[in-house]
C-alpha cells in the first residue's frame, strides 16, 4: 500500500473510532442505530379538573381529558382551574408526567370567598434567610393597610408552635425505615398546628410566610427566578464586564418567599411562591462576589412597595373608580 493509502486507512479509522466515542458518550450502544430511540414526551396545555396527591387531569383546549400518574404531590401548589403546559409520556398503559409548568400562584378558593371570610388573621414565619423579619412585618402592614385585615403578632404564633412543641419541618414526614417523604402525614400535622394556632389566637386564618435561600441563574448579569428578574452587578460593572471576554453567566444565591394561606380548620386557601431578592453582588471586574444582606434590600422601600403589591394584590378587593361628583338638581317654580 502506498504512503498516501496509509494515511487515508488512518484517517478512516481515526473517523471510525471518534463516532464509535461519541456514540458511548451520548448514551447509544454501539451497532443499534435508529432501532431503539428513546421515547417523545408528548406535550398538552389546559386547565387542571383535578389534583390528587399521585395524578393530575388535565382539561385541554380540544375539549379531552387527560390524566397523568406523578411521582411529585402536586396539591399544595396548583390549584384546580390552574392553567398548566404538561409533558408526559405514554408507558405501561399510563401517562408519566415528565414535566409540568404551572403558575405560582394558586387559589384554592376563589379570592372573593377568601376576602368574605377573613378578618383577622395571624403570620407563621418560617426563615433560613437572617434579617427574614422585615419582610414579615411588611407582608403584615400590606394586609392591614390593603386588605383591612387585623393581623395578630407573629412572635405568638412562634410562641404556641413552640410550647406546643409541634413544627412544620418535612423531617417528620420522612419514614425513617424508608426514608421516604410522606405528604399525607406532613399535611396532617401541619393542619393540626394551623387548627391550633387559629383556636388559640381567635383568628380566621393562618398566613405561613417561609423564607428560601435559593440558587439564582443569571445571564449577562440578569437573574432570573421564581418570576422574578434581578440584576447582580450595577451598571457600570455590566458596562465593564460587556467589553470582556470572560462569562456572565453563572448562579448565585437569592431569597424566594414561599406563602400559604390556610383556614382556621386547616384547609388550604391560597399559595403564591415569588423571588425577593439575590443575596450577592459582583464587585468590578475581577469576578468576585460580595454578599448582600436583606438589611441593604430594605433601604429601596419603592421596589419592596412594588413587590408587595405584585405578589399580594391578588387577595386586595378590586380597585373602584372614584364616582363622579354629585351634580345638584335645579328646580324651577312654576
């Protein structure tokens, strides 16, 4: 064989032996081809008819129903009615949920039965976010200044929680011989402490206020999360680090606040998860981070006010017109 059949003998196996990498790097057996694909999710947008803890039905816009078998317990965050986009997969008989987007926030009742039924109601703040309380007593000042509701101290609520030594951690719900997670005994201890914080403190209704520290991906220094959008760098550090050529793109953490309004016996009546704010910012262009605490956020009382009233207006009556002022009526003797 000549020099120049040497090479191409070598260039058709180096070829070869390249496909044979790629193909066990992505997964595929060598030698099977197109004969064993992986199944197509198949994908429906409608409105959810039903949410139990192991399956959701879905109406879709064709009129038909669709019901899917879930590995994820969906009923305390998607409302019936919810306008859903479902991915799932036909296997065994059943549709698997492969993937489900819903909004965040949920009623579980319609809003004007919540506002008909509450007057005064408690917070339950749950935090792993330091300085997480001023954003309590702002969710407090929002309810009684929009809503008109009494909202009782929160510090009472902790109190009770903790004399009556119950708590709402997931812990609890977990089989310690299996290690699963239980949502029916996690629900039923949690509607037992909502029951008895409502009894003791005489209100209508439990507002549960978790604060999350979450993980944040940004894009050219955009953060996006929980149906929120954040900068994590100021102007001039985004103008800098446009004219480089290292990444913008990365993660860093951030605060989401997780609410759930539940009755005095337990049933759960509202739900609304949305970011607050990223907990870190870049600092010039050297790529470092420097943190953010929740103390600085509060200094921008405007884009709280926003944020309250964005997260919260759902559960405010409608806003009215003013009325048009009174004209007086002129009369003629006859």
């Amino acid at each position: 064989m000549t020099g120049l059949g040497w090479e191409r003998a070598r260039w058709v196996l180096r070829v070869g032996l390249c496909g044979l990498a790629c193909a066990a790097l992505l997964g595929f057996p060598a030698g099977t081809g197109a004969r064993e694909k992986r199944p197509i999710s198949l994908k429906v947008v409608g409105l959810t008819t039903a949410v139990e803890p192991t399956r959701v039905t879905i109406a879709g816009t064709d009129g038909h129903e669709l019901t899917v078998v879930c590995q994820e317990d969906f009923t305390l965050k998607v409302g019936l009615g919810s306008k859903v986009t479902v991915w799932y997969t036909p296997k065994e008989g059943v549709n698997k949920l492969d993937w489900m987007e819903y909004p965040l926030e949920n009623f579980f009742v319609p809003a004007d039965l919540i506002r008909g039924q509450i007057k005064k109601v408690i917070t339950l703040p749950n935090a792993t976010v330091p300085d997480s309380e001023g954003i309590v007593d702002r969710i407090t000042k929002y309810l009684e200044a929009n809503l008109g509701w009494y909202v009782a101290p929160s510090i009472l609520a902790q109190e009770i929680r903790r004399r009556s030594a119950r708590s709402n951690s997931t812990l609890e719900a977990i089989d310690p011989a299996t290690g699963q997670f239980d949502m029916n005994v996690y629900l039923q201890s949690q509607r037992q402490l909502i029951a008895h914080l409502a009894s003791e403190t005489r209100v209508d209704a439990v507002l549960e206020v978790d604060v999350e520290r979450v993980q944040a991906k940004f894009d050219r220094h955009i953060a996006e999360w929980d149906g929120v959008a954040q900068p994590v760098a100021s102007n001039a550090t985004r103008t800098i680090w446009s004219l480089s050529i290292l990444p913008v793109t990365g993660e860093v953490p951030a605060a989401t606040v997780v609410m759930r309004l539940w009755d005095a016996r337990g049933k759960l009546l509202w739900g609304n998860r949305r970011g607050f704010a990223v907990l870190a910012l870049r600092v010039g262009i050297g790529g470092g981070f420097r943190d953010r605490p929740l103390s600085e956020v509060y200094q921008d009382e405007a884009s709280i006010q926003a944020w309250l009233a964005e997260t919260l207006g759902t559960l405010a009556p409608p806003k009215t017109s003013p009325s048009a002022p009174a004209v007086a009526k002129r009369t003629t003797k006859p």
